[in-house]
C-alpha cells in the first residue's frame, strides 16, 4: 500500500487552514469524499464538517466509534494522550521553531545572521585544512 495515513473514523488531525488553524482533531463520521465530522473538545475544536483540502493527517489514531459523542472523544483524545504524542513529533517541533523565528525582532534577526556567518567561517577554514591535509 502506498498510503500509511487514511481517512477513517477516530484518525487525528492537523487543521491546516481555516478557522482553528493549528490545533488538532479527531475524525468522528466521514460525510464524503471531501468532508468529514470532525471533533476537538481537548484543543478547542467546535464540532464541525470540514473540507478534507483544510486537514492533514497524522499518525495518531484514537478509538471511537461512528459518530461519538464529544464526551466519549475527549475522553479517547486524552486517554491515548495524543497531545503529548504531537508534541513530541518533529513536524510539532518545526512549527514551534517557525513561530518563534516569525517573532524575532530585526536586531534578534541580525545577530542570528552574523552568528551563522561566524560558524560558517569556522566550517569553511577546518574544510580546507582537511582538504590542504588530504593533498
């Protein structure tokens, strides 16, 4: 199989776009090909239908049955402790270093410039020692 991430009842998942950008979710009923119910009750997430082009899957997949009930999916949500498990993910911890550079200031922006300079210098110099060495 080509996939390793489907559409299915109880997958959790990232909403890209939209209202609730950012937060996580879990799939409660597919409607059809192109939206699904989806519930948040431990991240925010008002149930809803959502286009399927606004979500990306993750891995995690929380047991619940066709169309459970907020209770029964918060309670899943926490019981696989499915936020702790995102947030520990490389894809959780590259957003967090997106928003914290998209905060950085102009002077911050400039010291990271001038420190990559720097370390880039020391890469470029030990380069060439080993390649002087090899010869």
């Amino acid at each position: 199989m080509v996939y390793n991430r489907v559409v299915q009842i109880g997958r959790v998942v990232f909403i890209a776009n939209g209202n609730d950008q950012g937060k996580l979710a879990t799939i409660v009923n597919v409607i059809d090909g192109n939206r699904v119910l989806i519930d948040g009750p431990a991240s925010g997430v008002v149930r809803g239908v959502r286009n399927i082009k606004d979500l990306q899957l993750t891995k995690f997949v929380t047991k619940i049955h066709v169309g459970q009930r907020t209770k029964g999916v918060k309670a899943a949500f926490e019981s696989a402790k499915v936020a702790e498990g995102f947030s520990n993910t490389q894809w959780a911890k590259k957003i967090a270093q997106r928003a914290l550079r998209a905060k950085l200031t102009d002077f911050e922006r400039y010291k990271l410039q001038r420190a990559k300079q720097l370390r880039n210098r020391i890469v470029r110099i030990e380069l060439a020692k080993l390649k002087k060495a090899q010869k």
